[in-house]
C-alpha cells in the first residue's frame, strides 16, 4: 500500500508499524499517524463581491430575502451603482416579486439588503448600508447580510462603479486524526503518514546558540518538559547564559532559547505564532515532525536532527578529532602538541557554526599527562556538583578547565580559581567527617568567606580540607586518580579535566 | 486575538508570572508594586491562559480579567455643573475603570435644558474619538426621550443612562437619573454591574466585527514598539499612549512628534504605512487609527 | 419634613423626591421646614417648588439671651449664651452707640443713657440663614439652564417657579392656586 514515511512517500507490503520503520516505539518514546478527513467546509455562507473598487466580502442570514439573492447571483452581476447618497449604496436595476410598502425601517451599519427606487417593483435594488439610519426602502426590512471586510470601499463608490463578480467562499479544509503509537503492533492503513521523528533548520546568524542546542541534541533525542498548546519546552539546560543573537517573530515551528531570568538556557519550540520578545533567541525552525511534538506530553521523548553535525573535538585525541572533522567535509589543520594521541584543549573556531562558515578548523593539542581524569560525586554532592561543572564549563563541554591560583612545590595543596557569587549557593554538603583523602577536590561552601574556592590535596588529611578549611566548610565533589602527576603544577597555570567514563 | 488580565500576588516570585508572560508570547504592559503586593498589567492570547492561572495559584496569588483594558471610554455629562457632577458621572467613571477602561469625562457646553439641549459638531467629533460613550441623562423621560434623537447621531457604540427604569429605545439603563450623593447602597451597585454587562456585550460585537478584518498587528504591540523606539515608557505622570480598540491615542504635542510617531519601526514596514495619524480633537494629542487587512489592500 | 413631588410619573416624582429630600438634609435643614410641594411640569418646562417653615424657627431677641436689670443711668446685662456676645455688643452699638457700651465683665453690659426698652431688639434672625441654605438646595433640585421667573415670600415660607421659556399667564395662576394650598398669607 502507499503510505508517508516523514514526508516521503513510500511502497510498502508490510502492515505493522515496526516491521514499516524498524523498531518498536515506546510509551517513553512515541511516534505517531497522521490520518487525513478531508471536509468540504463552507464558511457561513460568506460570499465575495468583486466591485470596480475592490472586493466586498458579506456574511447572509438565512431568510427567505436570502434565498433570493442565492438564486438569482447571475442576475446581480453587472449591476452598475444607480445611486450614493449620505447613507447607502445602491445597485440594480432588477425586477423584484414583493409586496411594496411605506413602512419605514431601522436600518444598521454595514447592513445588506433588497430595496425598490421609487417604490416601482420593476426597479428593485440592492442596498448597502453606510452608516445606521431609519428610513423606507420601498419593500419589508429585507435586509440579508451584513459587511465584514471591505467596509471602506464604500465610502469610495462612484457613479461609475459596478458589480463584476459573486462568488460563494468555500474552503476545503483539511482535518487531521492523530494517534500515538506506543508499541510495534499497531496496524498502518493506506495513506497514512507515519511520523517517527522531528527534523529541524538551524539559522546561521546564531552560532551560540545553535551550539547550545547541538550540544543538547547531541545524543540525537529531544525530551519534554514542559508541554503547553503554544510550545513544548526543554529545561536540561537551564542556567547556561546565552548572549541575545537575534529577536524574531516566533512563527509557528520557530525554535527558541531563553536568554534571561531563572528560565534561561530552556530550549523552546512554538506551535502558534507569538511576537518576539528580547527574552528569546530565536535560532532555527522545524521543517519535519511539529505535529509528533505538538502530540507529547512531559517526559516523553522523540528524536531529532539537523543538517549540522556538532564539531565538538575538546577532550578527543587529535587522530579522533581528524575523523570527526573529515565527516563535516572541512579542513582540519592540527595545532600544538599534533602527535595522533595528543589532547585536544582548544578549537578554533570555538562554534561549529562558524567552523563551517570558516570551511577550516584548528585542534590544539597537549601532552596527555596535562589532562587529568576526574569522577564527579553526582550522587552525594549533585548542589555542588552542579556548580562546579559551571566553573570548570564542563555542564557544555567534554573538557572542563581550572586556573591554579595557589601551588607551591613546599604546600600539600593546589587552590584553584572559584566563583564567589555562584558559591553563594553551596549549602553544605558531603563534607568530610574523620578525612580528606589525596585527590579529593573539595570546594568550600557558604559558612566560609572563601565560598566557591576550589582545591586538592596530595596527601591525606585528618584536620583541614583541601582548600584549608575545616571540615564543615568544605564540600567534597570529586576525585581525581593520578594526583601525583600534579605535582609539576605552579601558579597560573590551566589543567584539564575530562570526565571519567 | 489580545485580551487584558491582571495579576495580583505578591512580590515573592512574581518573576516567574512575568517569564511565564514572556514565554506565551503576552506583552506585561504595566507593574505596579505595593509594599509586598504586586499588580501585573499584561495582553495575552488566549490558549494557555489556564498554565498561567495554575501558576499564579501556585503562588497565593490571582488573574483577573479586565475587559475594558484596551478601551477609553467616554462619559458624558451635560454639563459640568454640580447638577451633574460629581454624582452619578464620576461614579460611573469609577466603576468603569476598576475593570481596566480609561476614561474621559465630556461635558457639553449645552447638554442641559429640554428646549435649548444641543450636541455641537466638535464635541461630537470628539466623543466618536473613544470607543464607547456613556450619556447621563437625567430624571425626567420626556427630556431624555428628546435628547436620545440627537445621540442617535454618534456613530460609536453608546449607552444612555437616566432615572426612569424603562424607556423606548435600546442603549439604556434606568435608575441611574440624578443622585444626592454616592452610589454605594446594594441595588446602585447592582445598577452598576448591569451597565457594566451591557457595554461588554456591546464591545463584543465590536471586537467581533474588528476580529474579521483586523490590522495586520495589534494595537498592544504597537504601544510597546512605540514606548521602545521613542523613550516614553516610565515617564512620571499619566499613561503617554493609551489603547483603543482598533488604535491608539499618544498624549504628546502632534506638532512636534508627528514625524517621529510616522517612522516607528513595526516589522518591515514604518507605523506611518500602516495607519492613519491625525492630529485629536481633544487637547493637544495625536491620535492613531490602524488600518485593516483590506483596507491595506491585503486579502 | 414632609416632601411631595407632583407633574411627572409616579416613578419620577419618587426619585425627584428622594433627591430633594437628600439635599435638604444634607444641608441642615430637615428639622427646619415643615412642608415641601414640588410641582414638576415637564411638558411646559416648569418648576414650581414651594416651602413652608416650622413655627419654631422664630428670631432671638435680648429677653431671651439676658438677664436684664435697670439700674439709675445704666442698664445692665447679664448675657447666658456665650455665642452671641459679639452680635449684642455690634447690634446695641449700632443703636445707642459705641461710647454708650462698657463690657465691665466677659458676660456682663452695661448700656448707658437708654431710655427705651431693650428686651425686644432682635439679636439673631435664623429665618435669614435658613434663606440662604435653601437658596443652595433649590439650586440643586430646579434643573440647569432654568431661570427663575417668579419668587413670592411669605412670613413662613415661599413659593419659586423656574422655567426654559418666557413667561406666561399659566406660571402665576399655578402659584396661586399653591399659595391657597399652603394657606400663606400675603407677601412680605
């Protein structure tokens, strides 16, 4: 049978979902099919009336003066304006079957209707109102439609005017079902479209913030958080500040990143158009898949991709680097340390966007015994955790930093750079009870002045931490396995950190 | 299509009410703090304004609705005399504008009497400026019966309010004539709450028949590009740009600001592409009427 | 205070009366009329408002704030309430004049060289300050742009008609057949 596969149309003679796409999907990771019922929908009798000045568009009531003008739309075209005055627009002339009366009549604004000149039945009308009057027009208040769009025209008729057209709106509307498919047995008819993952179009006038979401997006699946009727929203990432890159109109499909407030760094994607807004960074749109995402709920998950790979080479090797570049199909130009098993520290350009724009990227290389394995202590500590992955940039990198403030070859300790206002926040937490053992990095919490200080000791210590705090002011957040491999380590000095595993 | 709200909570995490705003595409169009109160001011577009009420349970707080929040009002009185003024004019006024409405009070030059009653053509002009109007007319239904024929005229949306609680003709709330002091007893309020009721059905058909041919951006976000590209937002005083239904009113000297006001950025086009400007009957403001789709030569 | 509105509908004349009645109080003057006739002709337009006073709303003489005692040349007087020293003392300066009024005490006068009788000099009026809150009220209750044509006194009381157009012969029969009503003698 012929179906859609992600907007391809496809042959198939299979009749179950996982056997058409290949795998099963989950209530965690859904997909969903797109099924079509079409409705020829009329809108209220609206109909379009093309003058020499534009067109006019009414909505009838459904009355027997109504019925009239339906029947007879090849009569009323061609009419040419008979008469303007202060309050009305009238076309004819037409022969009309209605009693004639003097009757007069409270006429409304914008109103549609039939009407005599000079009370002669064969001199029937038809009248549009300008402005709200009472007067007669020789027959009963035949008045069968009002004006929605075009009102100005109006005001602009001439003698010279006239009707040339009378069309009926009709729309064909296009109402689609939607089912959630959660296991692999589901049955696909014809002219389904099976929709099992979202594809999306990245701007490249925002390279910080695409790099946000390829980082995101690494893994390929895009998991929500939050699911409204105007966006769905993803907060893995928040917290990162992003610079404001460009404000735009967020259409329908737009991606978005907050920039500001306690939500920033959350990924966005729209499903109505909103006005922009300088709290969001508008970056890419979705080409393929909005109705899936639209379809989830919180927790769920889809898959996702762009026509641009991440070009992320710190904490590779640059053999490893070499590879990754080649599948971009841009140069790669090795730096620093280039033997094949040298670290990867530094590319340049920092953002795969702008490597791409660039066509080139440069790997800078290290000794690999400048780059030091760390186990962070997620479970115990994930408060401090979290802020040290901040400082060291390791919440967006493979390759966190620290800069050495204090080594001396006479002191068992190194003291690293922290970040004061953000260790305001340390409250205390897995912090040491009898003692600190070489290697632990420790940082000291908010009981201490020194907050956010970071520091590792070389050998243990039953007294004082590794930043020189006592023990409750210290929180312990990491280990790192070959600490006597710092020793080399002075003052201003950069190591690397990759983590274990 | 923009509907108006307020928040009210308090100042402890209000933030998140105003992200939340930001992130459903709504515009926060005023915050007045009080103390550990807060009112937020804001236009939404309806979808999610349920999430956006759970919020602001969630923190002790409330969203009202204020449907007059985008609309000035005029309310007329015949004079400006003591007959007519303070009661029940300026209790109208009030009333009206706890439920968001800026209102302006008209006195007529000669709106008393039975045989010398007259609306001149200015304060005419004038009063069709507002979106709505609201006539206070007296005790007697012989005088308002005459005076009716001549507000007929305007062209706006209208209501007469006046003593007798029944009258022939549409457009009036009865028990309103002349008041001795403050409308405060029960059954005032509830003659209140009933004009109230009536000029919100009447501005629904309005905003339903803008709703059908409606300009290519909303007022609500024209004000903010205005208060953004001219610097006015935040000045000390009364609200520069005030909202009309299908429009603005900008209460700077048209002089000296007609240019600026004409090269507003709105998207790719200027504010002077895609409305009328003209110089407002009433002191010395500008006021500014958006253009529909049609009239812009769309489809 | 009794209030009557008549010429309209029933419902006008009670919230025309309600009005009346609210203005008069909050001006004073509810212990202080006794009646109120408001006739209220729209079809005309006229007003005709007429007011008659309570008995009780009479002028203070001396003899009723002052002991009063004859002496050889002098008279003395001892004056019991407090708020009219300043009108006794302009009042009998202005008859007998200044030189002949000492004010031996805060309380007591001595008025030399008098031969004629003090007891019954008019000291305080209220009629007058009751005259003027009413012109108030009466501003409030006749409609705007109305202009008075015709304002008869009476010793108790008034009647006032007010109106849009000139006047005519109907205004004064009006006002007549009202003064029959409230029984008011002639004009003051």
């Amino acid at each position: 049978m012929n179906i859609m596969l992600d907007s391809n149309p496809t042959k198939t003679d299979k009749n179950t979902i996982e056997k058409i796409i290949g795998y099963a999907p989950t209530p965690d990771m859904p997909i969903i099919i797109e099924r079509k019922t079409t409705k020829d929908v009329t809108i209220k009798n609206t109909y379009d009336i093309t003058t020499t000045k534009g067109i006019l568009r009414i909505e009838t009531y459904n009355n027997e003066y109504y019925q009239f003008f339906k029947n007879n739309i090849e009569k009323f075209e061609g009419l040419n304006i008979q008469w303007t005055d202060k309050n009305t627009v009238n076309f004819g002339t037409f022969p009309v079957n209605s009693d004639v009366t003097r009757k007069q009549f409270d006429y409304e604004s914008y109103d549609v209707l039939f009407g005599l000149s000079g009370f002669d039945k064969s001199q029937g009308v038809i009248i549009f109102v300008k402005k709200g009057y009472i007067g007669n027009n020789g027959l009963e208040k035949g008045v069968f439609g009002k004006v929605v769009k075009g009102k100005h025209l109006l005001f602009e008729m001439e003698s010279s005017d006239k009707i040339i057209k009378i069309e009926k709106r009709q729309v064909r509307s296009e109402i689609f079902d939607y089912k959630i498919v959660t296991s692999g047995n589901e049955l696909v008819q014809e002219n389904d479209h099976i929709i099992t993952k979202v594809v999306v179009d990245l701007d490249e006038n925002c390279p910080y913030t695409c790099e946000h979401f390829l980082f995101l997006t690494a893994n390929g699946i895009f998991e929500i958080t939050e699911s409204l009727n105007t966006y769905c929203k993803n907060a893995s990432l928040k917290g990162v500040t992003l610079p404001n890159e460009q404000t735009k109109l967020r259409s329908k499909g737009s991606l978005s990143v907050r920039i500001s407030g306690k939500e920033e760094g959350c990924v966005y994607i729209y499903f109505n158009d909103s006005i922009e807004d300088k709290t969001h960074t508008v970056f890419g749109n979705v080409i393929k898949g909005l109705e899936l995402l639209q379809q989830l709920k919180p927790k769920q998950k889809t898959k996702i991709s762009s026509s641009i790979m991440r070009i992320n080479t710190l904490g590779l090797t640059q053999l490893q680097a070499e590879k990754l570049v080649k599948k971009s199909g841009i140069e790669h130009i090795r730096v620093g340390n280039a033997s094949d098993d040298a670290i990867i520290i530094r590319q340049d350009p920092e953002l795969t966007l702008d490597a791409i724009k660039k066509n080139s990227i440069a790997t800078e290389g290290v000794d690999p015994k400048n780059v030091f394995k760390v186990q962070l202590y997620e479970d115990v500590a994930p408060n401090t955790v979290r802020y040290f992955k901040i400082i060291t940039g390791l919440k967006t990198r493979a390759l966190g930093r620290l800069s050495v403030i204090f080594a001396h070859e006479e002191v068992d300790m190194i003291l690293f750079t922290g970040d004061t206002k953000l260790g305001g926040d340390l409250i205390p937490e897995n912090h040491p009870t009898n003692i600190v053992k070489a290697g632990d990095i420790g940082v000291t919490n908010m009981a201490s002045r020194q907050k956010g200080t970071v520091g590792v000791r070389f050998n243990d210590n039953d007294e004082y931490g590794p930043t020189g705090e006592d023990f409750s002011h210290t929180n312990i957040v990491a280990h790192i396995e070959n600490i006597g491999a710092l020793s080399s380590i002075k003052d201003n000095d950069t190591i690397y950190l990759l983590l274990d595993g | 299509m923009f509907k108006m709200y307020v928040f009210k909570g308090g100042t402890y995490r209000h933030d998140e009410i105003i992200e939340k705003i930001e992130d459903l595409g709504g515009i926060v169009m005023q915050k007045t703090p009080m103390q550990t109160e807060i009112d937020i001011t804001f236009a939404l577009q309806a979808p999610d304004l349920d999430n956006l009420k759970e919020l602001a349970k969630k923190l002790k707080g409330d969203i009202l609705e204020i449907p007059f929040g985008d609309m000035e009002i005029a309310i007329v009185s015949p004079s400006l005399s003591r007959h007519h003024l303070p009661h029940p004019v300026c209790d109208i006024s009030e009333f009206l504008r706890r439920y968001g409405a800026t209102t302006n009070i008209v006195g007529l030059a000669r709106g008393y009497g039975k045989t010398i009653f007259q609306i001149k053509d200015i304060e005419k002009k004038m009063i069709e400026e507002h979106d709505a109007a609201i006539f206070s007319y007296g005790l007697f239904s012989d005088c308002i019966v005459l005076k009716e024929k001549e507000t007929k005229e305007i062209s706006t949306s209208y209501i007469i309010c006046g003593g007798p609680s029944k009258m022939p003709f549409d457009n009036y709330i009865g028990n309103i004539g002349r008041k001795g002091g403050r409308m405060r007893s029960a059954a005032e309020i509830a003659t209140l709450e009933e004009l109230k009721e009536m000029l919100l059905e009447k501005i629904e058909k309005t905003r339903e028949s803008i709703e059908k041919d409606p300009p290519p951006y909303a007022p609500v976000y024209i004000k903010r590009a205005l208060e953004e590209q001219l610097g006015i937002k935040g000045t000390l005083g009364d609200n520069p740009v005030v909202l009309h239904l299908n429009g603005l009113r900008i209460k700077l000297p048209y002089n000296i600001y007609y240019n600026k006001i004409c090269d507003v950025k709105i998207g790719n086009v200027t504010l002077g592409d895609l409305s009328r400007i003209n110089k407002s009957y009433m002191n010395d403001t500008i006021l500014v009427r958006l253009l529909s789709e049609s009239e812009l030569g769309g489809e | 205070m009794e209030v009557e509105v008549r010429g309209a509908t029933p419902e006008e004349n009670k919230q025309q009366k309600k009005l009346c009645e609210d203005m008069f109080k909050d001006l004073g003057l509810g212990k202080k009329l006794k009646k109120i006739l408001i006739i209220c002709d729209i079809g005309m337009p006229a007003f005709y408002v007429a007011c008659k006073f309570k008995k009780d709303v009479q002028p203070i003489y001396l003899k009723d704030i002052a002991r009063i005692r004859e002496q050889a040349t002098f008279k003395r007087l001892q004056i019991t309430e407090e708020r009219y020293y300043d009108q006794v003392i302009s009042i009998l300066g202005e008859k007998f004049g200044n030189e002949n009024i000492i004010q031996d005490e805060r309380n007591i006068i001595k008025v030399k060289g008098s031969t004629t009788s003090v007891e019954n000099i008019k000291i305080y009026d209220f009629t007058e300050e009751v005259r003027e809150r009413i012109i108030d009220a009466l501003w409030h209750i006749l409609p705007e742009g109305f202009k008075v044509r015709q304002f008869k006194h009476f010793p108790d009381g008034f009647i006032v008609m007010a109106t849009d157009i000139p006047p005519i012969q109907e205004f004064a029969d009006q006002i007549e057949s009202m003064k029959q009503e409230f029984g008011g003698e002639e004009d003051v």
